[in-house]
C-alpha cells in the first residue's frame, strides 16, 4: 500500500470515529463531525467559518441550510482523503441522477472554495456529458447548468461537444433535439456561435479537403463520392486538421527552444492562457499541450558550430592497436538505455599508460533522467560528453571513441539546427581542450552484431543505469524532439474516422486508419487498386449501392436472391461460383468472412494481426474475373 493509501485511510478513521472532533457542519439529516485543522487547510471559506471571531467559530456549529445534503456529504467525504463517488444505490453510474448531483457538488466546491472537488467534479460531469450527449437526460442536465453562474466552469465542456460534434448534430435526426436547444436562452447563442465558427473553418478548409479527396482518388481509386475521411483512410492520408495541429504543435515547441533574448521566447509567458475572454489568437495552440512542461526545454540555436571549425567524421576503421611511438592509448565504449521509464548510460574505459603494456579498465553507469524528458540519442551524446571531461587531464593520447549509436556518431560529423545540440557543443568544446595537449581523437562506429568487448561492458552499464527505483544523477534540459512526441500525442487530434461515416469501411477494417493500408495498395496497378477500393468502401458498381444513388432502377441482384452488396457478390450470388474457386481455395476457416478476404482487421483479430495479401487478390482477381466491377 502507499503512503498516499495510508494517509486516507488514516483520515478515514479519523472522520468515522469522531476523535477529536471540534466542529460540527450540519446539512439536511446530516450531521459532520469534523476536525478544524483539516477542514480549514482546504478552504479557506471554511477556515474563516471556523475563526473565533464568527459565530460559527465560537460556537462549534456550521449549520448550510441552503445547500444539498448529498453534495455536502460528498464534500466531506473528499475532505478527508476519500475517493471521488457517490455510493447511493438509488443513482446510475451514468444516469440523469447522477449527473445533477455532480452539478450540485461542482456548485459547493465553488462555493467553499475547494479546488481539487471542483476538478473532479468537473471530470466527472465530462464523463457523463459525452456519453449522454443527444438524449433527454443531456438536455435537461444542460437546461440546468445555464440557469446560474454558479456552473459557468461547466459551460466550456458543453460548448466543446458542440463544436466537436456539430456535424452530427444538424442531421435531420438531430432536429428536434436543436428545437429543444435553440429555446435555452443562452445555449442558444453558444450553439449559433459554434455554427458560424463550423462554416468559417469548413471554408477555410474547404479547398483543401477536395485536394485531399482527389488525391486519395489518384492513389487508390476510390468514387468521388466516398466521405474524404474514408478515402484519406485508404490512401493513408493524414487529414488536414491531423497535420495542421502537428504544425501548430511544433511551431509552439519551437518557440520554447529560442534563447532567452529572442523577443517571441519571452513573450509566451504574456499570453493570456486562463481567461474566457480576450485570449490570444494563439490560446488554442497553447492550451493543448498545457500538460507538458516546455519551460525547461533546451535552448536550439540556429547555428550549431561555426563554419569554420573541423567537424569530426566517424570512422568504422579496424579496432586501433596499441602505438608504436611513444604516447598512450584510451578507448571509451559508451552505450544508452532505456526502460522502466528512464534513460541513462554506461560507459566502459580501457586505458594503456605510455610505455606501459598493462591495460586499465574502468566502467561507469549514469541515470540521465525521465523518458518523457530524455531518449537513447540524447543519452549517447551525454555519454561522450562524460567521457570526454574525464580525460581532459590527459597528455600526448590516442582517444578511441566508440558508439554503436549511428546517429549520434553522424550528428557530430554533420551538426545541425537539432534536439542534442548543447550536447554537440559541449563535445567539440572539449575536444579543443584535449587536442592541445597533444591528444588525437577518433570517433568510430561499431556495429550491434560486432563482438566487441567494450560495447558489451558499456551496454550492461546501462542497463544497470535504467534499473527500477533509480534516480537521475544529472541535471540536464528536456530534449525537444522527446517532449515535441509527448505534446503531439496530447494535442494533436487522432485520424480515426467520424462517428457517423463509413460503417461499410469500419465493419470491413476494424484497423482504420492504419499503415496496413500501404501494404494492400502500393504493390497494385491501378485497376486493381480501383477494384479492392470498391469492395472496401462499399461504393462500388453493384445493385445495392447504384440504386441509393438513383443509378439502377433496383437494388436486387440479378441472380433474384437478395440485395446486390459486397458481402453477396463475393461470397453467395450464384451467376459467379465458377469463378469462386480460387477464392475458396485461399482458406478453410474465414470462408466468408469478408474482413479476412479484403486486408481488414475484424473485432476477433488479436493484435498480431497482418493483412492476408493472398487472400485479396484472389478476392481483386475475382472481382476482375467477373467484370462486374468495371465501367460500363
């Protein structure tokens, strides 16, 4: 267990045992008797209740009338260290009754000043809000939360399902449900401002939307009239909200590498982040990735070394000898890690004394920090630098040093405006050091596969660095190109396709949208790659599509047994079983299953899934077979 596990139930007893107690709060038929110190720590309405100076405080007794018992209940519950919920059999994990009382707790925690109940509260509320998002209960809990000030914090929740979902919501299904909304006083005026908002980005985006959707429809032949998400899927196009918020994103993290002196660097902190009103234009792309901390990120300047200093070029010469003339020799293995949620790296030293034949050995492991702060890259780098400061002492040398780490060895060859770069710095400036002293340095690349004697020392040293419970020994900035990954995954919003588009797609590839999709298409000419497009999308030459879109005059396929839909035309309609031999052929246990014969993933799949690419072409070569699929 622990110790934040202790610590609650330790409050717990206290509470339920009344030790102690020198307040009470009554509320309805319930009667607290509480403990000032623990209370007022909290709150400080509630510390100036318990002051000597108010009545309250004198008397012992805080009597709330005007508040819900149940609310206030919960509140003392969350005040002593128990987990936010409410055990009352009578209400659903998720039903109206639930979702009120969150009003009602949010409203308290407001009231008495109770930050940490107000965040929960709030979380809890979101929860239940997207998943009842449309029904009865929604609307009557949003009716509910516009009628006081007091749950103005839950507004933004409710205005960001409008906006996420607006399209889902002027469906003609949606009607009477926007009727209800539109007489909410002032949901009325969120909702109309998230429809202007809609149409303005859908203009601005418009355009290039129908670039994305042609170009879907060069690489893999999909109808004109398949959704833009659906065809981008396919072609494994990103969407253009996906690569316009890793852009944002970037530029954002970019901002916070700066030096100090660069006026947009010390800016960020001026940008207006907690306010409702008068934000920034930049709010939105700074608020996404608030969880990340950025201030301390490494400084990238635009200009690694100057243009006329040497670079170093690694080499993957023999492993040196030991000299002939007079001198000594060092060679420094290092290697990184990273596991259990940390980077570090060890290092493993062999050193010949001059005129000496008696080898030194010496190793060396560091913990450089956090995987959400650090990376194997950075971690080789800050191994070479290590190595470099301990033999700056050094006289007349040969310094051998090996990495099997390839991009940090061509980093120091070819430096550049990168993630590392203090690193990079810090290791030319120690060469300079070590080379007037007479020393010579090599950097040499050695292979994983090559059995070297040092690499293998150095790799257990940093595998000892990146043990559980270890704690970072450096103090050292975040690596752009890790936190850059994290904000990305935070703020960026997923490809996964909408809600209400492309059932065929999702019933046939559970995976969308996925990287499988370049295995199915890249090897395909274009007729066949039209083909499985078809039978994948759903929008295809046969009966049961052509007639939704006013083109046959029935849905019926010709052989009279039912609708003319993929799943029929592949596996049951009678005109083709000549031609359903080699399909057949393909598999004894998926006969049928359509997911197996177009590349998708169906819901039973394990995620060692791969693509059966066997199994489509026979379905494409099939389909070309028949010349049911081809233009009239």
């Amino acid at each position: 267990m622990s110790d934040t596990d202790d610590l609650r139930s330790l409050l717990k007893r206290i509470m339920i045992s009344n030790e102690h107690s020198d307040i009470t709060i009554s509320c309805g038929t319930y009667h607290h008797r509480l403990h000032r110190a623990i209370i007022s720590a909290q709150s400080e309405v509630l510390a100036a209740m318990c002051n000597a100076n108010f009545l309250e405080g004198k008397t012992g007794k805080i009597n709330l009338p005007d508040d819900d018992p149940e609310a206030i209940n919960m509140m003392v519950q969350h005040l002593y260290g128990q987990s936010y919920k409410d055990t009352r059999p009578d209400l659903e994990d998720y039903g109206e009754g639930r979702a009120l009382l969150n009003l009602k707790v949010y409203a308290s925690a407001d009231k008495y000043d109770i930050s940490s109940l107000e965040e929960c509260a709030k979380e809890e509320f979101k929860a239940w809000a997207w998943r009842s998002q449309g029904t009865e209960s929604w609307v009557h809990v949003v009716e509910e939360a516009w009628k006081g000030n007091e749950f103005s914090g839950l507004h933004s929740i409710i205005e960001e399902q409008i906006a996420e979902d607006i399209d889902r919501m002027l469906r003609d299904d949606w009607m009477p449900f926007i009727d209800k909304a539109m007489k909410l006083g002032r949901f009325s005026a969120a909702f109309l401002h998230h429809i202007v908002k809609k149409k303005n980005v859908d203009k601005a985006t418009g355009q290039i939307n129908r670039v994305q959707r042609v170009g879907a429809q060069a690489i893999v032949g999909t109808f004109l009239t398949v959704a833009t998400s659906v065809a981008e899927a396919e072609a494994h196009l990103a969407t253009v909200r996906h690569r316009f918020w890793r852009r944002a994103v970037k530029m954002w993290t970019d901002i916070y590498t700066l030096p100090e002196t660069n006026p947009l660097r010390r800016n960020t902190a001026r940008i207006k982040k907690f306010r409702r009103y008068h934000r920034s234009p930049l709010y939105q792309v700074a608020d996404a990735p608030k969880n990340v901390e950025m201030e301390t990120l490494e400084t990238i300047n635009p200009f690694t070394l100057a243009p006329w200093e040497v670079r170093v070029q690694a080499g993957v010469e023999a492993t040196p000898q030991p000299p002939t003339v007079p001198g000594g020799l060092m060679q420094i293995a290092t290697s990184s890690s990273a596991r259990n949620e940390l980077v570090g790296f060890g290092m493993a030293i062999e050193r010949q004394l001059p005129r000496y034949r008696k080898l030194k050995l010496k190793t060396l492991s560091v913990t450089l920090g956090a995987r959400t702060e650090q990376n194997p890259f950075s971690a080789e780098l800050a191994a070479m630098a290590h190595a470099l400061n301990m033999a700056v002492g050094l006289k007349d040398y040969r310094i051998t040093l090996l990495t099997s780490n390839k991009a940090a060895a061509q980093t120091l060859g070819n430096p550049r405006q990168q993630s590392g770069q203090e690193f990079v710095c810090q290791l030319y400036k120690l060469m300079r050091k070590i080379r007037k002293n007479g020393n010579q340095i090599n950097v040499r690349w050695i292979s994983t596969s090559e059995d070297n004697k040092l690499r293998v020392l150095a790799k257990e040293q940093a595998r000892a660095a990146t043990q559980e419970d270890a704690l970072p020994q450096e103090r050292v900035p975040r690596m752009k190109s890790t936190t850059l990954n994290i904000a990305r995954s935070q703020a960026v919003p997923s490809n996964d396709l909408p809600a209400n588009v492309g059932r065929h797609a999702k019933r046939v590839d559970a995976a969308l949208p996925g990287k499988h999709t370049r295995q199915l298409y890249d090897r395909l000419s274009w007729k066949e790659a039209s083909v499985l497009a078809q039978l994948r999308t759903g929008m295809a030459r046969l009966n049961g599509y052509l007639y939704r879109i006013n083109v046959a005059d029935t849905d019926q396929c010709a052989c009279g047994q039912a609708r003319e839909t993929v799943e029929h035309f592949l596996f049951r309609c009678q005109k083709w079983t000549a031609h359903r031999t080699e399909l057949l052929q393909c598999t004894n246990t998926h006969r049928g299953n359509m997911s197996f014969f177009l590349g998708g993933k169906s819901p039973s799949d394990d995620q060692k899934w791969r693509p059966n690419l066997e199994a489509v072409r026979a379905s494409i070569r099939f389909a070309i077979a028949t010349g049911r699929l081809e233009a009239s």
